[in-house]
C-alpha cells in the first residue's frame, strides 16, 4: 500500500478527536513546509544567487598588477 492509497474513515472519531487530528495534520504540514525549502536553498546555493556589489571598481594595468 502506498502512501496515494491511505483513506482515513474520520466520521469514526468524535468531533474533537478529529479537530485534534486536523490540528495535528496542519502544524505537520507547516513544519515539514519550512524544512523542504531550506534544503532547495542551500546556502551555498543562495550566495549563488545574490549578485555581489562593488561600490567603485578600479581597474589595474598588466604593469601595476606585476610591478617589481
């Protein structure tokens, strides 16, 4: 039986149980919800992704980089 296949009969329980289950389901959801998505963005991944800004860019000639 695979998870698509899990029918839950809720009309069994009392109104509360299944107040309680459905409270239950919701704060599952929202903490697994957080987790999946930090894992898509690493942090790695989002440094990636942010530009890096350079206020004033300066740039050398071949006889500055190497001088002696």
């Amino acid at each position: 039986m695979t998870v698509s296949e899990i029918r839950l009969d809720l009309s069994l329980l009392p109104h509360n149980a299944r107040q309680e289950l459905l409270d239950f389901y919701e704060f599952l959801t929202q903490k697994y919800q957080r987790s999946v998505e930090t894992q898509d963005k690493s942090t790695f991944a989002a440094f990636l992704q942010t530009p890096i800004q350079v206020k004033k860019w300066r740039s050398y000639t071949r006889e500055e980089l190497h001088e002696r």
